[in-house]
C-alpha cells in the first residue's frame, strides 16, 4: 500500500497533503537557518573580541563598545538560540575584564533569564557572578 495519494484522491487532500508537508519543510528550514546565521554572527563578533579578552590591560571604551555591538547584533539577530545566549554570556565576559563588574553582572542575570534552557550557560552565568564579586572582596554575595 503506497502513502502516496493516488489520483483518485480528491484534489483538495492533495493540496491540503502538499501544504502540510511544505509547511513542515518552512518549520525546519527556519531553524536551520536561524541557528547557522546565530553561529556565522557569533563568530565574527568573537573574532572582534578576543583581543579585548586577552588584554591585561582595559581598552579604550570606542573597542569595548565595538565588540558590545557586535554581540548584541547576535542576541538581535538570531532570538532565543544557543548563540544568542553565548554572545550574552560574552558582553559580561568583555564588561567583568575591564573591570565592569555590576554591568557584568547585570549581562549573566540576562542568560539566567532569558536562556535558562541551555544548562552550561546559565552554569557559566552564576560562576562569572561569582567570580565579580570575588573580584570586589564582596565574599558574602560570592559563596550566594
């Protein structure tokens, strides 16, 4: 028995088969692509970033917010997906190394709300937390 339709089916079962299946086909397509575009912009704003993140010392504010923008061109650009989330996790990342700490905070609090199924990230998020407040002696807040 072929799950075809056959032409004796009415033509509207056709129509309403072909719809069906061309709408399954947008539904995955867009995920795809969504996903691809997040990875392509994540990783062109990484690329930007990576000097400020190995810099011992702070940048000029023109590159940190450079390399900001870049990120939340991500967070915009590719909604509610792994990268998005990742390039939110990275505008803490740039704000804790120039020693942004309550700005950095405020990025992480971003991942545990907005990305809260993606369990490594928010992992990372409350460590970096952490991490802040340990780096203002603020140990109290650190160990919470």
């Amino acid at each position: 028995m072929s799950t075809y339709p056959s032409q004796d089916t009415p033509r509207t079962e056709r129509m309403a088969l072909f719809l069906a299946l061309l709408a399954g086909l947008a539904v995955l397509s867009s995920g795809c692509s969504s996903s691809y575009s997040g990875e392509r912009l994540y990783w062109n704003a990484h690329r930007s970033s990576r000097p400020i993140l190995e810099s011992a010392t702070p940048v000029s504010a023109e590159i940190l917010t450079e390399a900001i923008r870049a990120f939340e061109g991500v967070v915009a650009g590719a909604p509610g997906t792994m990268w998005a989330g990742r390039a939110q996790f990275a505008i803490g990342s740039l704000h804790a190394s120039q020693g942004e700490y309550d700005t950095a905070r405020a990025a992480y609090a971003l991942v545990l709300q907005n990305y809260h199924q993606f369990q490594d990230l928010g992992l990372s998020a409350r460590v970096s937390t952490a991490k802040t407040y340990e780096a203002e002696q603020r140990w109290e807040e650190a160990v919470k």
